[in-house]
C-alpha cells in the first residue's frame, strides 16, 4: 500500500494514546458561532397559534373576505368600472378598529411615491415612442377613482386613502365573530402593459385594432390581518406582490358581444355566451384525457377579430375558496382544452390564445397544463380547483386563481427557435404550479418572495424533468446558481430579506431557494424523507398561511432530520460552499518491525494496554528514522487472524492493502455533505457520503482514512455537482487543471 507524502509516521492501528493538554492562561468566553447551534434566535417563539412542529395551532384562525361584483369592460376606451359589495368576517379573538384594502392600480398614478423609490439613469439607446413618453408626454391618467363607499344600509363610510393602501374608518369595532358588509363603486383607466409595463394590462395588436385584456389587481381587495403582522398594510412598492384573504366570489363581467373571455371559477351560463356548436366541442372536451379538444377556433378568432360588436353580453363566474381574481378577455382568442383526472375528480386544463401564438400555443400549452396539475399534485395534494388556465399575453408571467397569463409566441411565419418553445413550456409551468403555492399554501408575497417563488420554482424543475427529457431547465441544478453564490457579495441579500429589499431578485427568490430545495432532496435528505415532509407542509398549510417558520419546523418535524444548520447558512446569509481537497498521505502496513522501532514495557500510568497483536502502517515515501514506542509481546496480523478466525471467516474478511489519510478543508463559509468519490486503477469508483455534521467539531479542516484493496488513482470532491461549489479547481486530488471561461 503505497500513498504520497513527506513526514514519516508510524500508526498503531489497534490504539490510540489522546494526553490532555495543560494550559496556564485563563479561557476568554466567545460567541457562540458554530454553524450546528439550533436557530432560537433566528425563528419566533412558538405558540397557540402556530406550534413548535409547524403546523397550525389549537388556536390559528384566517379571516375570509366574500365578494359579489359587477364588472364593465368599456373596450373603446380601455376603461374598467366596477361596484363590489364585501361581506368581511373577522375571525379573530381581538376586535377590529378599522379595516385595509389594497388599491394596487394606484402605484400607477403619475404622482404615486412609489415610482420614486430607486434611482433614473440616462438610456444609452431609447426608441422615439419611449423617449416621447418617458420625457415629452403628460403621463395618462391611472390609478383607481373611488366613487362611493357605502355600508349595508346605503350609508357613507368614511375611509382614507393612503397610496396603495385605503383604510375604512369603522364607527364602531368589529367584534370577533361579528361581520361587515359594505359596497365600494369605482373605476379606472387599464394600462397598455406593453408600453407602460405592469402585471396585469391589454396587449394592442395593431394589424386588427383589437386589444387582448389580462385584468388584474382590477378592484380594491381586503388586506390580510392575521397573529403574525396583526394588518399587512405595507405599500405596494412593485416588488413584493400580495398578501390576500380567502372568500367566495360570485362576478359578473360585461365585455363586448365578440369577445371570449376566462377567469376565476366555475362559467354560470356557457349557454348564453357560446354557440351550440362550441357547447358541443366543450362537451367533448371534459371526456377528453389525452389531447385538447379545441373549443373556439382558429377561424371563429379571425372572424371576431374584424367584428368589432356594439353589443354586450354578460359572463357570470362563481368561485368558492380563492384569494383573488383575475380575468381574461378579448376577440382574439382561440379556447382549447382538456380534461385531467385529478383522484376521484376530472379538473378542467384550459388555453386561450390569439392566432399570433399559433402553431406553438394549440401544440404544448394545454399539455402542459395538464402535465403541471398531476406532477405538482404528486408533490403536495391533488388540485382542489375545477380547472386551470394558461393565456398567451406577451411579455407576461402571472398568475391567479385558477388562470395565469403567459409569454411565448412563435415569428410570424409560424417557425420558433428551442429557445422560445421551452421558455414558453417552462414559464405556463410556473405560473400554473402557483395555484398551488402562493394560491393554496396562501404565503405573504408581500413579506417573503421565496416563499412561493422559490418552492414553485423547484416544483417547477421536478416537473420539466418528467416533462421531456433532458428540459433545459434554467434553475434547479446545484451548478446553476454558481455563478451568482460566487459572485459580488456587496451586491447579494440572504434569501430572508423582506421582497422590497432583495438584490438580483431571480436569483435571490427564484433560483437559490429552489437550489437549496433540490440540494435538500437529493443529497441531504433524500427523496423519501424530503417528499413526505415536503407533502406534510403542503397539506398542513393549505387555504392557510404559513410563515417561514412554519415551513423549516414541518421540514425538519415531519423528517427526524435536524436542518437548523441547513437553513441558517443557505436562508440567513450570503455564505457560499468551498470544499477542497488540502493533504493526503499514502501508508502501507506491515507485520514487520519498522527499523529503529524499539520495544518495551508500558508504564503501568498508561491509559491504554499496548500489549498484544500490532499492525505498524509507515507512511510512504517517508525519509525519517522509527520512533520508540512501549510496546511487548508483539504478534504477527498473520498470528492474530489464525488464533481468532477460522480459515472460512478469514476468507470473508476485507483485504485492504493502500490506505490514504485525506485532510478536506472548506474555504466556503457554508456547510453541506461532504461527496468522496474515488478512483482506481481498473476504472472502478467508489463512492463516499459523509453527512454535514462531518463538520460539527471543526468548520475548518477534516479528515478522514480510506482502506482500499486497489491502489486509487484520483479523488474528486463532489464529482457531480451536487453542493454548488463556487471553486472546483481545489476538489481533485492529484490537482488538475481546470478550463478557464475563456476557454
């Protein structure tokens, strides 16, 4: 056995002699900051409202917000009028002084303080429509116009608009238990998103006249009030999105006579806005499994799109158990679908596109709808909504209940790079996969991006895998987010800061939480443990919300596996992994003496026997004389086999002839698993998994001794990525070089 390295060593393999070591100086107390301590002074205290297990307490409690509307879509003029009654129930203990809604559409009004929240530079280039309204033109007017606030009885309510937040002055408190209903008239000018920007929109085909509406954030919605923030009243700055209560929507939303329209919830009256003949094709559709069935064609769009009716015709939804709404309207639209068995349940897969997204959006949108529900529902629960909608919007990724709006379009002569394809596929995936997190598992947008953006994201990874092999998948992989975890770390936040305040917000809420998930599942936990605990939170927290404590405790309650180490390093800080490679040292053993080992009687002090059968392992390569030990009676490993082993057992017994001392050392301030792969002169690896802990004693240096039977020829630290190690160059032993980027 023959291994590399400088000082001569001789090891006695059947003991170890460990001396204390005296010290006069005083010990000087530290700061505790071992890596493994539990997080009691990162996570709140736990309580009757939200346990130490994660889940909900004896004495969690939701408010619910119903809502019954009637909506007017004025297409001329891209105007949006509406009247909402509220029935707000409060479910908490305490009583209720006032009450917040959100008015996000007012983020828009030119005069709004949150569009001077970062700073303005100067456009290198800029087109001659950007520049004139960037710097020449009035800005339009937007904004919500709040024409009444009345109570039940018709009567005045006074309320104050503060921004993006509007407060209702209650003359008397709300008591637990008690409810109020109260009705709000308004309207407001929809933006051109495409010229303006924004979530929500219409899209202006110039080549017809006809918009394509994606309405959002469309009407003043109640803010949450909860144990956790008591009201979420933080302005809409534009990064962190919503914080919103369950209820029950009853709409009704007049549009034009031409237009085909989806939303929210279950459609009242199919027969009064579709032919017999679309009724027909949808009949089909819902007995549809394997491929969409579609409902409005092509031709019926073009059709439409010269008509541009004076009549009205009224679509009437209904949804039960939703934190918002969103609609989808316009002539344009070609509607397919599809059916999905969802357990016991057929829930609805549904597509609306205008002809520009075609051949692209009738050949993968809806399957990919389909394929979204049955793998996200394997991970979590099986999808509780009758269906689900993707809509071709360009420029767009959102999502609500039920419906999102989606990027991706074909050039006009039909033909579309991989790159266009799989970024639509990946992109209707993702907002898709947000029914399930925030629409379900109800997080707040407003505080913690990650919290839905993140776990969809690694939901979304698992299911372009199953998807088509060999997805390109943008995020996910531990490789993938390297290049950011090793990047400037003045320009980096930890995934725990608040939505308004996140530097690279793809990678820091996207990207890194999904890694750090995938990291957990397939190299920390494994997929047994990870998948239950995973599904565990899923189904604790559904049509509830869950804070981030309450998604690491159900990790780590549901799974017998301690991650406090996990989630303070990758959660809590900016730290990045670096594992190499620092020293191996090469030893063979022997059953004969080492020259100039002398022997003799131990002292009787010793603490341990040292008589008795001895192996001498000797360092290879080394140029130093033997050393003394007290040692007598030494026999032969050949005298110890014979006397306690019979030739059968000696038979089945390992045979190592090289072993290899190899100290690790980890630059990176970050902790994880440490991957040992080795290989041998016939090709063959073996593959070694030491767990975090490896690194509880010293977050330094490790070391570990591999006996092998085959002399090995290479060590590679984590050979397959699995870590997001941000410096490969130190990981292989021999050292290799290791490609530039320019290379």
């Amino acid at each position: 056995m023959k291994l590399h390295h400088l000082s001569v060593v001789y090891l006695l393999f059947s003991s170890v002699i460990v001396f204390g070591q005296v010290t006069t100086e005083k010990q000087k107390g530290h700061e505790d900051t071992n890596k493994f301590r539990q997080m009691y002074d990162l996570m709140a205290t736990p309580n009757m409202y939200r346990t130490a297990s994660g889940a909900p307490g004896p004495e969690y409690y939701q408010q619910k917000a119903d809502y019954k509307m009637d909506i007017e879509l004025d297409d001329k003029n891209a105007r949006l009028d509406g009247v909402e009654t509220i029935t707000y129930h409060n479910n908490a203990k305490e009583s209720l002084d006032y009450l917040w809604l959100q008015l996000d559409q007012n983020r828009r009004n030119k005069n709004s303080v949150t569009k001077k929240n970062g700073s303005s530079y100067m456009d290198d280039a800029i087109s001659t429509q950007g520049f004139s309204t960037k710097y020449l033109e009035e800005p339009a007017e937007r904004g919500f116009n709040i024409v009444s606030v009345m109570d039940e009885k018709g009567k005045p309510l006074s309320y104050t608009i503060n921004e993006t937040m509007m407060r209702i002055n209650l003359v008397e408190p709300l008591k637990h238990g008690a409810k109020m209903v109260f009705t709000i008239k308004w309207w407001y000018n929809i933006n051109n998103y495409m010229i303006e920007g924004g979530r929500s929109g219409y899209e202006h085909f110039e080549k017809d006249g006809n918009n394509l509406y994606v309405l959002a954030q469309f009407f003043p919605r109640m803010a949450v009030y909860n144990d956790v923030e008591g009201w979420q009243n933080m302005q809409f700055w534009g990064g962190g999105e919503f914080a919103l209560a369950f209820g029950d929507y009853e709409v009704n939303v007049t549009v034009p006579a031409d237009h085909i329209m989806n939303a929210t919830g279950v459609l009242l009256n199919k027969k009064d806005v579709f032919t017999e003949t679309q009724l027909k094709r949808w009949a089909l559709a819902e007995k549809s499994f394997d491929n969409p069935v579609i409902i409005v064609t092509q031709e019926e769009a073009i059709k439409a799109e010269k008509g541009n009716s004076t009549k009205k015709k009224t679509w009437k939804w209904k949804a039960e158990n939703v934190r918002d709404f969103g609609i989808s309207t316009s002539r344009k639209f070609i509607f397919d679908a599809m059916a999905v068995k969802m357990g016991d349940r057929t829930v609805m897969a549904e597509s609306m596109y205008p002809k520009e997204g075609n051949p692209l959006w009738e050949q993968y949108s809806t399957r990919a709808v389909a394929h979204t529900l049955k793998s996200y529902s394997s991970y979590t629960f099986d999808y509780p909504y009758p269906k689900a909608v993707s809509v071709n919007a360009q420029d767009q990724g959102m999502e609500y209940p039920m419906i999102c709006w989606n990027f991706g379009r074909p050039e006009t002569d039909g033909t579309y790079s991989d790159q266009v394809k799989y970024g639509m596929i990946g992109v209707i995936i993702h907002e898709v996969g947000h029914n399930y997190f925030p629409m379900i598992v109800n997080s707040d947008e407003r505080q913690w991006t990650w919290m839905d953006e993140g776990l969809n994201t690694f939901l979304q990874y698992l299911a372009e895998n199953t998807f088509q092999k060999d997805f390109p998948s943008r995020r996910g992989p531990a490789r993938l987010i390297v290049p950011y975890m090793s990047g400037d770390q003045d320009n980096i936040s930890p995934i725990m800061t608040n939505s308004e305040s996140i530097k690279q917000f793809g990678s820091n809420a996207y990207g890194k939480p999904a890694t750090g998930l995938n990291i957990l599942r397939e190299t920390i936990m494994g997929h047994e443990l990870f998948d239950y605990a995973f599904k565990t939170y899923a189904n604790r927290w559904k049509f509830k919300h869950p804070t981030p404590e309450d998604f690491f405790r159900t990790m780590e309650d549901a799974s017998a596996v301690d991650l406090d180490w996990f989630w303070r390093g990758w959660f809590y800080t900016t730290d990045y992994t670096d594992i190499g490679i620092k020293e191996v040292k090469q030893f063979t053993v022997t059953d004969e003496l080492p020259k100039g080992l002398e022997v003799e009687k131990p002292s009787r002090r010793r603490r341990y026997n040292l008589t008795g059968p001895m192996v001498f392992a000797t360092e290879i390569e080394s140029s130093e004389k033997g050393k003394s030990v007290n040692v007598k009676e030494i026999k032969t490993l050949k005298e110890y086999l014979a006397t306690n082993f019979t030739q059968k057992e000696i038979a089945a017994l390992n045979n190592p002839n090289y072993f290899y001392q190899v100290t690790f050392d980890k630059p990176g301030g970050l902790v994880m698993p440490l991957l040992v792969d080795l290989f041998f002169d016939d090709g063959t690896v073996e593959k070694h998994r030491f767990p975090a802990q490896i690194w509880n004693r010293n977050d330094e240096l490790v070391t570990r001794t591999f006996a092998t039977e085959k002399p090995i020829v290479k060590i590679i630290v984590d050979a397959e990525l699995e870590t997001a190690d941000i410096d490969v160059t130190n990981n292989t032993w021999p050292k290799e070089s290791v490609p530039s980027k320019f290379d």
